[in-house]
C-alpha cells in the first residue's frame, strides 16, 4: 500500500513548549490508524498541524503528494481531508439542520452564488447524513441546545458533508455515554468502509482503540514512540511502561 | 416556504406606497422619499454587521461616494442619468473593493476603526478637492433630469430604485451566499474548516454593502438637489448604525423598520424640539438595555408571548 499522508520531521512548540517533536509518520491509504496517548500528549496539537489549524515550526506534511505546509484550512479541506474537533466546534445559534446544510454548500463552492436560495440547497443530502449519524430526530432544533454526545455526532456529520478521502477524528467520543460511544464507533466504523475513508483519529477509550485501529501511534511528550499492528503496540514494552501500564490490562 | 408570504406583503407595501401622492400631501410624499432611502442605506450596512458579524463605522462613505459621483456626473459631465446612477453605484462598490481588502484582515474593534478612519479620508478628499466637489460649500445644483425632477416624480422614482435595491439584497441574503456568510459569522474557524474562505466571504460582503449605500447616496443626492461633506462624516456613519442596531440586526426586515422609525422620531422631535441628539442618546440607552436585538427582538418576544397564552 502507498502513504496516503507523509509527515517528516515535523516540529511545532508554544513559547518555548514543544509539543511536537520530531515526529515521522505515515499513514496508508484505507488504514483505520488511532493515536494514543496520555492527556497532553500532542495529538490535537498534531491534527492541528496536518489540516492547517497551525504552522509547523519545521518538517513536511504531505497529501497524495501534495505539499501541505502553509496552506489554510480551507485549501486543505478541498483536497480531500475532513476533521472533527475534539472542543466542539459548531454553528451553536445555527439548527442543526443548517449546520451540515452550509458544510454541503461549501463543499460544492457554491458559497459564491448570490442568486440560489441558500435554504433550498442540499436539503436532500443534509437529511441523509443526519440519518446516517442519527440526528434526523433533531434536524430542526438549535444546535447549541443538543445533548454534549449529539453535538459530537453534529462534527462527525459536518465533517462528512466534505466528502473527504482522509478524515481526522479527535476524540469523537470524548464526553459521550458508554451507548453513545458504542452507536458512535458503530456508524463510523460502518461509513469508514461505505466509503473507503481512510480514518485517523484519537480516543482515550482503550477498548474503541484496540476494537477498530488496524495501526497504533502511541504518542508521548510530543514524541511518536511506537507504531505497529495493535498487537505489537500492546506488547511494545516502552509503551507499557509509559501510557498502557497506566491504563490496566488492555 | 414563507417565502410567497413575504412576497405578497412586500408587494401590498409597494402598492400602498405608490398610492401615496394620491393623497395629495407634498409633505408625506417627501418624507417618505427620505424613508426609502434610509431604508436601503440601513439595509445596505446590514449586510456587514447582521451578515459578517463586524461593525462599520464608517459606511457613510459610500453613501458619499454614490451621492458625489452621480450628482458630479450629472451636472459637471453632463452624462444622462441611466449612465451617471450605474456609474456611481459601480464607483461606489469599488471603493468599497479596495477599502474592504484592508478591513477585513481585521476583526472586531479593529476592524470598526479602520472603516472610520477610510471614511474620515473620503470626508476629507470631499472637503479639500474643492474644484469638483465643491469643498464645504457643497455640490449643489444638480441638473436633474426632466422626467424625475418633480416631487412625485422623484418618488416614484425612488419607490422603483428601492424597491429594486432592497429585492436584490433580499436574494443576495437569503442565498447560498448569505447563509455561509451567516455560518462565517456563527463561528469563522469552523468555516474554514468547511473549505470556506472566510475573509473572502467578508470581503465580498463589504463590496456588497459599498455598492448598494452608493445607490442610497445617488438617491439622497438628488432628492436634495446637492451634496454635503456632512453626508460623508462620521456621524451619518454613526445614524445609519443606529438605524440598524434599533430595527434588530439578525432579521432581514429590522433594519428597515429602524431606518423609518428613527427617521421619522428625528423629523419630529426636530419640530418640536433643538434636543435631537439628547433624544437619540435616550434611543441609544434603551437599544443597550433593553432591545439588544432591537424592535424587531420586541415584536417577536411580544409575539412568543401571545401565542403561548
Ligand atoms: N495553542 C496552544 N498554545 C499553547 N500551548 C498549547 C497550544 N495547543 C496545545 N498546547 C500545549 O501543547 C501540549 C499538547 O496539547 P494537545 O495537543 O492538546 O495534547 P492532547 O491532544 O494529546 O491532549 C499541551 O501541553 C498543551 O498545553
Ligand atoms: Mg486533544
């Protein structure tokens, strides 16, 4: 299989903080691949750097060959990579409906027609991905009002409606009931193989991680310390002993 | 769809407007010329604050700009009106172009002071090129053309400019456009994050709003037969933001009702009193405290409550 995404030498710190550091890695097309690690690790920090969010200090993010250092979000989002945040981050004032509906628009550029009843857009394929991440209920309600574990589901929906071939999901059951989170994996684990998405995420619950990665980063002070098979990354004893060891058995 | 709904009302209004001169007031009927301009003026800067989520302190400018550039065309060029009204509305929106580009790297505060300080320079070039736009005597003695240099007349003529203005932005609000522009407001990383080029967006935006207060400024500058540093200052600037911010900025229909109520308590608290300003800080006060989404806010939370009981 070819790398979907290369990072090389990547580095980024805050005044003097670094929370990325030195980090190789690559990503192959159509893997279901996680990054762990402990809070303050660095994984949104390294989601950041990948879909624009920040600047790398140093280092080479590329995409299907495409050189993605210094392109904005938006240029990013058009060539195919989609993410979820793990604060959410929504239209909270917008319905629900209207949340995903704008994504639809952007993602098919028409947000330069003045003339189109915005409204009118997409209605169609708004409703099928609230369907598909079970908001179809709540289509018309203000988004800000959902449930914390619905307005994760809003972000993978939001997400989605961009299409993407890569998509970031960070922490997307942070925060979520036990059943939520099981409904949550089950759906993304169903449109990751309808639509031969390639899936990078994060997630702090160790059994969604070991159910569904095909490859484990573990990442540590900023440092990518193993990298492998799920099996190999449970075995790895220098992850045992700094992040695993710490969540019990797993 | 309450969209056909709105339509017949719009049009029941226009109708209505139009059968105005027939009551035979000469005062009504200017008046309400007056209002209509007002009206696209406010809903022009609406554009901005309700739409981008930014301020603009300075949108008097191309009110001026539209007001100077038609009035010159007309009187100094001699050019026919259906020549000299697009020109200066397409002068106006593209200064609006240029001013924009700088303002819309900016946000907030920041951004509110930098549209001031564009439009303080547009005062400026109207009080000091004294040779073409008359300096602080004024531009006055516009040649009108015959057919619209008659009271009703111009009425007429500002019903169908109105009319035509506010439906054109009507569209450009309720289209795709104005609801990522609405998305961008709510939460502009987010946007980004969509494949939205959000300062983009903004900047479209702000040469939209440009463009249409031009047309408002050609209207007023005919309508009085001259134009006046004093259309380009900071405190028409500063009027037509209060307009906005008393109608209720998140509604399409506020700005239009802040534009002719506040119109309208000036003209009268003019006739009875020197106290204007005295009156329109009390307005200010009452926005703050008690109608932060202004009257159209009002009308709903009146409504809400109605229905309910
Ligand atoms: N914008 C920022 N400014 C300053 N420090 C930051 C910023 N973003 C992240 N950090 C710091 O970088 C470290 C990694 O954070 P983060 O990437 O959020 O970790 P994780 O997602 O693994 O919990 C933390 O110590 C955090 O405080
Ligand atoms: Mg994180």
């Amino acid at each position: 299989m070819t790398a979907m995404l290369s990072i090389g030498g990547l580095w980024k710190s805050f005044a003097g903080f670094v929370a990325t550091r030195d980090v190789s890695f690559e990503l192959l097309a159509g893997e279901t691949h996680a990054v762990i690690g402990p809070n303050g690790a660095g994984k949104t920090t390294f989601f950041n750097l990948i879909t624009g969010h920040l600047r790398p200090d140093k280092g080479s993010v590329s995409f299907e060959g495409r050189d993605l250092v210094g392109l904005p979000p938006q240029k990013i989002v058009r060539l195919g990579i989609a993410r979820s945040f793990q604060r959410i981050n929504i239209y909270p004032r917008l319905t629900v409906f209207e949340n995903v509906q704008v994504a639809l628009i952007a993602h098919e550029g028409q947000q330069w027609n003045l003339f189109r009843p915005g409204r009118s857009l997409h209605r169609e394929g708004t409703q099928e991905l609230l369907e598909l991440v079970g908001l179809a209920p709540e289509a018309l309600e203000t988004a800000g009002e959902l449930s914390y574990g619905k307005q994760k589901q809003l972000e993978l929906a939001i997400a989605l409606a961009s299409q993407p071939r890569l998509l970031l999901l960070d922490e997307p059951t942070a925060g979520m009931s036990p059943q939520e989170t099981g409904e949550t994996i089950a759906s993304v684990r169903d449109i990751v193989k309808a639509r031969g998405l390639t899936l990078l995420f994060t997630e702090h619950d160790m059994s969604v991680v070991f159910g569904i990665a095909e490859r484990i980063s573990v990442l540590h002070h900023g440092v990518i310390i193993a990298s492998g098979t799920p099996d190999a990354v449970r075995n790895d004893p220098e992850v045992r002993r700094v992040y695993l060891g710490e969540h019990g058995h797993v | 769809m309450p969209q056909r709904r709105h339509l017949i009302a719009s049009a029941i209004v226009v109708l209505l407007l139009a059968l105005l001169p027939l009551a035979g007031s000469r005062y009504a009927v200017d008046l309400t010329t007056e209002v209509l301009i007002y009206v696209l003026f406010a809903l022009s800067l609406n554009v901005i604050i309700g739409f981008t989520g930014n301020i603009s302190f300075g949108h008097a400018a191309y009110f001026a700009i539209g007001g100077y550039a038609c009035a010159i065309l007309l009187t100094t060029y001699g050019w026919p009106l259906a020549l000299a009204l697009p020109a200066a509305v397409v002068l106006a929106g593209l200064v609006a172009a240029v001013v924009g580009y700088f303002c819309v790297r900016l946000t907030r505060i920041y951004f509110a002071m930098l549209t001031l300080a564009f439009a303080m320079l547009v005062w400026g070039v109207a009080f000091k090129w004294k040779e073409v736009t008359g300096g602080d005597d004024g531009f006055t003695g516009i040649k009108m053309p015959e057919m619209i240099s008659h009271h009703v007349g111009y009425f007429y003529f500002t019903l169908v400019m109105v009319s035509l203005g506010v439906a054109a932005l009507w569209v450009i609000c309720h289209s795709a456009f104005g609801l990522t522009l609405v998305a961008v407001r709510e939460n502009s990383v987010r946007a980004g994050f969509i494949g939205v080029d959000t300062r983009h967006m903004r900047w479209a935006a702000f040469t939209v709003a440009g463009t249409f207060g031009g047309l408002a400024g050609a209207l007023f500058g005919m309508y009085h037969r001259g134009m006046y540093i004093e259309n380009a200052f900071w405190t028409e600037s500063a009027q037509v933001l209060i307009m906005v911010l008393l109608g209720g900025i998140h509604s399409f229909v506020g700005p239009i009702i802040g534009a002719a109520v506040l119109y309208l308590l000036q003209t009268f608290t003019n006739q009875y009193t020197p106290y204007w300003p005295t009156v329109l800080g009390l307005i200010l006060l009452v926005i703050v405290m008690v109608l932060p989404d202004g009257l159209i806010g009002l009308v709903r939370r009146v409504k809400a409550r109605g229905g309910r009981s």
